[in-house]
C-alpha cells in the first residue's frame, strides 16, 4: 500500500531486457524491429517504453509477453528466459481484444475461468477489480453496448484479475481522447499504488508516459534500440494535476529533445517511402 | 431512397403492419386463384383439388398415427445426418480454416464439389447401408456436411486474431481455445452452415425416400401419389413445407447476432 516501503535497489529486478535483438523478414528485406535493448525493471516499478510510431515497440512487447518467441538475446523473469506467454507477465493489447460474446463480468472472469476458479470465487473476484477501474454497474453489459475507453478498461480488469507480477500495456489509451487518457492514467496510478504493482507500459504519449512512470526508456527510430533512460523524481502519490506542474514541464521537455528527432525520422522515412510508391505509379 | 420507391412504384411504409397485410393479400389471392382453377374444371380430374378438401386431407393426415409415424422417421434420418454431417463438417472446417497449406490443397474441392447432386450416390449407399434409414442417413450426412464445413472454414478466418493473442496470453490449452474461443467467436457462421445443412439434409432424406424405402415421408409422399390421392398428396406437401420452414426459422433465430 504505502509507498515508503519502495523495493531496494539491491534487490532482483521483476524483468531483464538482456540485449534483444528482432528481425524480421529475410534477405535484402530485412527489418531490424529490435535492436540490441537491454533495461530493466525493478520489483513494484512502473517503467515506460516510449519511441515514435514504427519503432518496434509492439515487436518487443510480443517477445516479453512470450507470443514471439523467435528471438535473439534475452527477456528474462528470475532466471527463466521468455520464448512462451508466462504466468508472470499479464498483457493489455493495443487493439480492441474484449469478447464480445461475453459479458463485462464474464469478461474479467475469464482467466480465472481458464485456471479452474470456481464460479463465485471467480464472480467477486472479477467484481472486485470492474469495481477498481470504476464499471461497477456495468457488469452485465456487452462490450458493444461500452464506449471504446470502457472496453480498454474491461481489458485491463481482466488482466488485473489474473495478478500477474508484471503487468505489459501495449498503449491501452492509443485509440482514447486526451481527456479521458488522463483520468484512465489516474485509475491506473491508483491501481499501481494500491497493489504495488510492477508495470511496464509500451507508449507513444510523452504526456502519458511522464505522469505515470518512474522510469522512461526511450527508443530510437529504426532500428529501434535504447536512446536513453529518464528516472522521473516526480512525488507520489501522483495525479494527473501534475501534468500542471514544472518539474513536469522539464521532464516533458527534455525528453521531447530526443524524441522529436527520432519522430522526425519517423516522419521522413515513411514520406519517401511514400514517395518511392508514388514514383513507382 | 426515392429512387428505389418509385422503382417498385409504391411509397407504402414497409411497417410491419403492411407487410403482414401485404402477405395476407398475396396469399389469399393465390388461394381464390386456386380455387378458381379448381372449380373451372379446365384440369383432368382432381390435379388441382379444391381448397376445401385439401384442408379436409390436412385435417385427416393430423390424426393419423401413419403419418406421425413416418414424420417421426423423417425428422429421425434427418437429424441424424445433421449431426453427423456437423460433427465432421464444423471438425474439417476447423481444420481448413487453420492450415494454410490443408486449406490450398483441399477447400477448392469441397467448394466445387458442394453443388453437385448427391442422389447419383444414393445407389452406392444403398449398397453400403442398405435400403433402410442408414443409406438416407449417410446421403444426408454427406450433403450437409458441405456446407457446415464451407462456412465452418470461412468463419475459421474472420476471427479477429487479436482474441487468439488473448487466449494465447492468458495461456489457455488447446480445448479452452477451442470452446471458449474459436467455437463461440464462430457461432454465427457455423449456425448458418448447419441451417443450410439442415435444408439439404431434409431434402436429400426425402428425396432419398421417394426413391427407395418403405417409411418415412417421402416415402408417404410417393404412396399417396400412387394411389392419385391429391388433396392428400398437396395437403402432405404443405406439412412438410411447414415443418422445413419451421426448423429453418428456429436455428435462424439463434443465428442471430
Ligand atoms: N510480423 C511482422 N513482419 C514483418 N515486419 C514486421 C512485423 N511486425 C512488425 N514489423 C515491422 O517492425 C517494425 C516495428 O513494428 P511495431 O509494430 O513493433 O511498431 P510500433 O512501435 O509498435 O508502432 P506503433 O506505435 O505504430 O504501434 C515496423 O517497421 C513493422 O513494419
Ligand atoms: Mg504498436
């Protein structure tokens, strides 16, 4: 709960990126996703991966989460390395991945479903955590009849219902209005805080990134490897209201520096590709 | 919008109202042109019976234990090839919608294969399954087992994969991807496949009937035939329409979204 107790820096970290590298493709159309990174994240931590649109951020979600095993180098949790989904790693995807066949409830309760948990233990455990990302009376809706921000909640309930040691959020609020991105990261703030949950979180946001992390890993634009690590000193507990203060601005801005070139990269990049396209007819 | 009410000429609000209305009219008109005909006496004999003792024949035909009898027979043959074409078809489905390579070599075959007359094989069954319920069976398994496993493989590939990756990441084995995940997200497509199979599957088992056996009611149908009962033969075919649209209508129901 408090947050006083802060895991020690001598202790094992919950997650090691151990030089990755991912390649996709073969011959003269090989694409670099993930080049050499290595970082890590401590027990109760809350690190974000941030890098321009294209960089490889998916890519190394998939290989932390186990569902691309084909890589080189090492992700490892203790001393297992990853190449399957582990019981440790809990992921929220980037997409819309709620089932729509089944009910809010039924939703969250579905890992629990998989292990075997009877029916009401299963029940007020999924209760407790729709009740945590605030769709309490929601329980018995479908997801087409929720808004897509309620939908990204649902997904993380059922990711938070299985208690995983390391939660993996691949930009749950990409698809979401600004507005609303900040008060989910207060929900997820509070969340963190209250289950001391260690948390990696994959990003293009750098507003969303500063007001939640305490670390920030930046990555380069193709090939994408490790440009630098910010620890962000920000007091805790946090809200957004400190998107309003200095210390906020100053770590906005500086990271801004070494994002934008790789943005701008980005950008150019994909204009001569479109370019080459269009010259092609 | 407008167009296309002044391209069937009417501007009538399709409310549900009129359109019971519209049926009624239609239905009532080809009823008193059918008694028309009937009472003209330009048709040899009894081919168009009047409307009254067709309804007569009905009212017979739902008393008799002969027809109940071979109704149960039908509806039996018919389910169990249901099942059997289902159980294989939505198994093959599954299997083509999820290899690639199984799919290139094997689904231009069920496809091409589908709509072509599975009656010439009624002679093999019989041979194989003998003249009772097992040759109608078999026809029947065969017929609907196209069409389950056409769309059972369609419906294979428009799972939105994103709902594999979460099966996967919650590290669910291979039977919970199975029923809690490929089977529901499928559920539309592989109950419309079994409503088509069940429309072939009725008609095969009957035709099947027609030709060669001593139940069922097709069988009945060539009975009553024989015998150039045709308010009865009429009043029969209109069971038997009624009782396919009926099943038709019951798995339309849970078809839908
Ligand atoms: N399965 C794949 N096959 C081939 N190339 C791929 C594959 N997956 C990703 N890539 C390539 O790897 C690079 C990184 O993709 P990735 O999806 O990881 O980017 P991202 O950082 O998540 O982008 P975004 O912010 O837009 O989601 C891209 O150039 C992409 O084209
Ligand atoms: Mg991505």
């Amino acid at each position: 709960m408090s947050i006083s107790e802060k895991t020690p820096l001598a202790q094992e970290p919950a997650l090691v990126v151990d030089d990755v590298v991912k390649r996709f493709g073969r011959g003269t159309e090989i694409v670099t996703a993930v080049d050499h990174m290595s970082f890590s994240v401590k027990q109760g931590e809350f690190v974000s991966v941030i890098g321009p649109s294209g960089c490889g951020k998916s890519t190394l979600f998939n290989i932390i989460g186990g569902l691309l095993s084909d890589y080189e180098g090492a992700v490892k949790i203790g001393e297992e390395r990853i190449s399957a989904p582990h019981p440790a790693v809990g992921m929220v995807f980037q997409e819309e991945s709620t089932f729509p066949w089944r009910t809010v409830i039924d939703n969250v309760a579905f890992p629990l479903e998989l292990q075997g948990v009877p029916k009401s233990e299963r029940m007020d455990r999924a209760h407790h955590f729709i009740d945590m990302v605030g769709l309490a009376s929601f329980e018995n809706a479908f997801p087409s009849q929720l808004s897509g921000g309620m939908k990204q909640r649902v997904s993380i309930a059922r990711t938070l219902v299985s208690q995983p040691k390391i939660l993996l959020m691949d930009e749950p609020f990409a698809a979401l209005d600004e507005q609303t991105r900040l008060l989910l990261g207060d929900k997820i703030t509070q969340i963190q805080q209250e289950l001391n949950q260690t948390t990696l979180l994959i990003t293009h946001n750098l507003t969303e990134a500063v007001q939640l992390s305490d670390r920030i890993v930046v990555m380069t634009y193709r090939p994408g490897q490790v440009k630098r690590i910010v620890d962000i000193n920000l007091p805790r507990p946090r809200t957004s209201d400190v998107v309003g203060s200095d210390a906020f601005g100053h770590y906005v801005a500086e990271i801004w520096n070494d994002l934008r070139e790789e943005a701008s990269r980005g950008m150019a990049d994909s204009e001569s590709a479109a370019s080459r396209r269009a010259a092609h007819g | 919008m407008a167009a296309a009410g002044s391209l069937t000429s009417s501007s009538i609000p399709a409310t549900p109202r009129n359109v019971l209305a519209l049926r009624l009219a239609v239905a009532v008109f080809i009823l008193c042109v059918w008694e028309g005909l009937s009472r003209s006496g330009l048709f040899y004999g009894e081919v168009v019976p009047s409307l009254l003792a067709i309804v007569v024949s009905l009212g017979k035909l739902l008393i008799d234990p002969v027809f109940w009898r071979n109704l149960q027979v039908t509806m039996i043959e018919t389910m169990a090839s249901l099942a059997i074409g289902a159980g294989i078809g939505i198994a093959v489905g599954i299997v083509l919608g999820a290899n690639r390579f199984l799919m290139r070599a094997f689904e231009p075959v069920v496809y091409y294969l589908s709509p072509t007359p599975r009656i010439i094989l009624f002679p093999v069954m019989i041979m194989w399954f003998g003249v009772g319920p097992g040759s109608k069976i078999a026809l029947g398994a065969l017929s609907a087992f196209f069409a389950i496993a056409l769309s059972t493989a369609a419906g294979m590939r428009q799972i939105d994969p994103i709902l594999i990756r979460v099966g996967r990441s919650f590290r669910a084995n291979v039977w919970q991807m199975a029923f809690k995940i490929y089977l529901p997200a499928m559920r539309v497509p592989i109950l419309n496949g079994i409503r088509l199979g069940m429309g072939t599957a009725i008609i095969t088992v009957l035709l099947g009937e027609t030709k060669l056996s001593n139940q069922g009611l097709g069988y009945m149908i060539m009975q009553v035939y024989t015998r150039f009962d045709m308010p009865g033969l009429y009043a029969l075919l209109i069971l038997v329409f009624v009782i396919a649209g009926g099943v038709n209508a019951l798995i339309g129901h849970f078809a839908r979204d």
